[in-house]
C-alpha cells in the first residue's frame, strides 16, 4: 500500500499562474474577470496550470503554499497532492503546491481551508439560484488529479459554465 509520504517522493513539477495572491479579497477567475469579493482573504496564492484544463472545464486549479506571489506571477513548484471539490454536479481537483514537501499540519490546515471553502461556495451558489451541492471530498494524488485533466489546446477561450 502505498501511503501519502511515499507518494510525495517523486511530486510532479508544474507552472502556476496566480490570480489571487495570498491576502487578496477578490476572486478572480482564469480569464482575469472578478467571481465574487470574499469576505475573507485568500490564505495562501491561488491559481491555475494552464497546461491543462480541470473538470469544470475551466484550467486546473493549483494552490501555492509559501510567501504572497504577485498577481499573474508564473512559478514552477512541486504538486505535493490535490484536493477534490464536488460542485454544482461536478467534480474539480485543486493542486497543492509548494517548493517544499508538506508538512502534516500543512496538509490538515489546508484540508480544513477547503471545508469550509466548500461551505462557503454552497451558500453563494444557493444566493445565485445554482442548484448543486457543494463539498470538500479530500485528499488525493497529484499525478492522478494531472491524469483526469485534459491537456489545453491553443483554442481553449474560458469555461464552459459560469461560475
């Protein structure tokens, strides 16, 4: 059986693009419009791999652990697992990314982030009229969550759904 700390041996390396530096209270989506004004600040850098495009068919999520990134910055950091969020009827994984391995709080206290991340989005679904569940399902591979990605062409404009 192969357990988290062996899987974290050999991380997949990736680009992420940040659209919300860490302490930034708005939410921007991948095509750079404003989703919502959070009522609180983003606690780490948020962003996407535009190599692939993730299940809501918007580009795969990547969240970097570390010091805040300006916004747009490009960085190459190790996806140490990813996090899956259940949404509207779909599925979508947010990597997790640092230059660093996870620590165990790291990897509790971003788990825990994205609870309440899940809570949160329900209720502004339900205040937008979108029907659809909201959940954090938790934890799971960053290899696999890169291999249910679809790699993104040149002719990808934004995602099929708003959000």
């Amino acid at each position: 059986m192969t357990t988290f700390e062996d899987r974290q041996s050999d991380p997949p390396e990736v680009e992420v693009v940040i659209e919300i530096p860490r302490g930034s209270f708005l939410k921007r989506g991948s095509t750079g419009h404003v989703d919502f004004v959070s009522p609180f600040p983003c606690p780490f850098n948020y962003g996407c791999v535009p190599a692939y495009i993730g299940g809501e068919g918007d580009l795969l999520d990547a969240v970097v652990l570390g010091p805040r990134l300006p916004l747009g910055s490009r960085v190459k950091v190790r996806a140490w697992g990813a996090i899956g969020l259940s949404e509207r009827f779909m599925y979508d994984d947010k990597l997790i990314c640092s230059v660093k391995p996870l620590r165990t709080s790291q990897r509790r206290w971003t788990l825990r982030f994205f609870h309440f991340y899940a809570f949160c989005k329900g209720w502004l679904n339900v205040w937008r009229g979108r029907p659809g569940a909201a959940r954090c399902e938790g934890w799971g591979s960053a290899g696999e969550a890169i291999a249910r990605a679809v790699p993104a062409g040149p002719d990808w404009r934004g995602p099929g759904v708003p959000f």
